[in-house]
C-alpha cells in the first residue's frame, strides 16, 4: 500500500489588516458552523435521522479544519507551553469581566434560562483555568500532564481531573454521564 499523503496545512504569515479582520470573522463564523452542526447532529439523532446526523457530524468536521487553517494562519497557534498561557488568559478574561458582565445584564433582564447557562459556563471556566494553571507549571517543566482521567459533565461542563462526583455539584448530572477523556 502507497504511504498515505497529507498536505500541508496553510501556514502563518504577516497579514493585511483588513485580512486579519477577515480571517478572524471567519474563524468565528466557521467555529459557530462547527459547534451548530454537532448540536444540529444530536437532535437528529434523537429524531430518529442517524444518516442526518452523520452528514452534521462530517460537515462540522470540516468547518472545525477550515477554522483551525485561519487560526493558524494568523498566528494563533503556537508551543503548548505558549498554548496554555493563551488557554488560561482566556479563561481567566471570561471569568474575571465576560461573564460576570453578561450575568449581571441578563437578571436584569430577567432571562432566568440566560442566567443559568452564564452560571454554568463561569462555574466550569474556573475549573478549566486551575487545570490550565497546574499543566502550564509541569510544561514549563518540559513533563506532560499525568495519565488520570479527566471528566466533563455533559450539560454544564464541569471538569474534574480524576473520579468523577456520585452527582455534579454544579447543575446535579449524575456522575456516571460525565464524559471521560
Ligand atoms: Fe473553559
Ligand atoms: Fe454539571
């Protein structure tokens, strides 16, 4: 059998402005695609479509390549140390200002069903920053995180390094639901 052929990816290189601008839109959009069509996916397979959600599943595979081509041509992606320190600002921004901000408006609001999936997000954005935190010091170290599972709840995203809870403290899941990874 022939040796399988990959091409190369489109690489970083300095923009035009308004190229930027584009591409940063367009990794946007493409991410939202990608994130539309795995729910889109879901429900139709619990609708009784398997071969629907197949065609949802494979499409946002290909939008998630077409976002991770304009992210690391402008330059997003860089070593996993650098990775991680982008991975916790990220995180720590949304805890710090993004999320407490949307919080506030949507009470005021009155968007109760908004309030929750702000909550749920800032709650486990927190988990994800201490773990970003702790794997940033061990690569630093030049050492991998180590091998114990980790474990995401479905519906709030709650992340645990280790044995997941008998029940989610966040938004009471049962334990034995949470992903493994
Ligand atoms: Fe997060
Ligand atoms: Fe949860």
């Amino acid at each position: 059998m022939a040796e399988p052929f990959m091409t190369t990816p489109p690489k970083p290189e300095r923009l035009g402005a308004m190229t930027e601008e584009n591409l940063k839109a367009a990794f946007a959009g493409e991410s939202q695609a990608s994130q539309k069509y795995l729910a889109f996916a879901a429900r139709a397979a619990q609708e009784g479509y398997p071969n629907v959600a197949r065609l949802f599943t494979a499409v946002a595979f290909a939008e998630s390549a077409h976002a991770r081509n304009h992210l690391n041509v402008m330059g997003g992606i860089g070593s996993t140390a650098e990775n991680l320190k982008a991975a916790f600002g990220g995180e720590s921004f949304e805890i710090s200002e993004m999320y407490p901000a949307y919080s506030a408006v949507a009470k005021m609001q009155g968007n109760a069903e908004a309030v929750t999936s702000i909550r749920y997000a800032l709650a486990a954005e927190k988990d994800h920053q201490g773990i970003y935190e702790a794997t940033g010091k061990k690569v630093d170290g030049a050492a991998d995180l180590d091998a114990t599972p980790i474990r995401v709840c479905p519906v709030c995203g709650h992340t645990i390094v280790g044995e997941a809870p008998d029940e989610c403290p966040l938004c009471g899941t049962a334990g034995r639901l949470f992903h493994s990874f």
